[in-house]
C-alpha cells in the first residue's frame, strides 16, 4: 500500500502568468507547482495530491489541439520550405519525412499545451478556480 502525501498548507503561488504557464507547461499544479496535474497522459488529476487545488472544474476543450497544431505547422513551415528548395526529393519522400515527424510533435505537444491551458483557467479564476495571486508583503507564500 503506498503512502499518501501530506497536503500542504504553505506554498509559493506564482508571481506572474508567465511562471503559472511553464507550471503547468511542465505538467504540474499551477498553484503550488509541486502536484502532478495528470494522472494518465491527458487525463487531469480531480484534486491536486499536494495542495488539495481543485482540477475537476477545468475545461481546456480543443484549445489545446489548436496550440499544439499551431506551434507544429509554425516549426515545421522552415523544415518543409528546406526540403524542397534544399533536396530534390519527390512527393512521396516529403510525405514520408514530415508526417512522422508532424505526429509525433503533435503528440509531444498535447500534454504540455493542455497544462498550459489549465494553468491559464487558475490565473484568470475561470470554471470553478479561485483567482488567487501573489501578495508582495509575504513574499507570494499563501498560508
């Protein structure tokens, strides 16, 4: 039987969006940025294992799937663009060159982008979370 983790009821809220974002680009609680956000690959946990933050109230949607294809076809533009004019290869090697590597970049940036989107819904309080920011007295720790 494995342990459970103590919740916590001090821990440093991020300064700004920027730090909430690589939080939850890196997979983990936007709030005390410890917690493992998913429990299966894009499957957010209900409650945060570490500062008890409610997740089941999160709606990231096809959001994600829009940033991942997004940042895809914007790295993969000067790739393709150098294939051609670099290589003279035909139609088919193209085709057998990118579409590996456009899937596996878009499964690659499934996760992190959904973190992302769930770190941007706590910043702003949207579907159910609770804005909560930073004080500069206390240096951002929340007890």
């Amino acid at each position: 039987m494995t342990e459970r983790p103590e919740i916590r009821t001090s821990y440093a809220l991020p300064a700004n969006l920027g730090g909430t974002l690589l939080r939850g680009t890196r997979c983990r609680c936007p709030r005390c940025g410890d917690g493992k956000l998913f429990h299966a690959w894009l499957k957010p946990r209900d409650h945060c294992p570490v500062c008890a933050l409610d997740i089941s109230g999160q709606r990231a949607d096809d959001f994600p799937a829009y940033i991942a294809m997004f940042v895809t076809g914007h790295l993969l533009a000067p790739i393709i663009i150098a294939l051609v004019l670099d290589f003279d290869l035909s139609a088919g090697a193209l085709v057998a060159i990118i579409l590996p590597l456009a899937v596996a970049m878009m499964i690659a940036l499934l996760q992190p982008a959904k973190g992302a989107v769930i770190a941007l819904q706590w910043w702003n309080g949207m579907h159910g979370f609770r804005r909560e920011r930073a004080q500069d007295d206390d240096e951002g720790v929340l007890k």
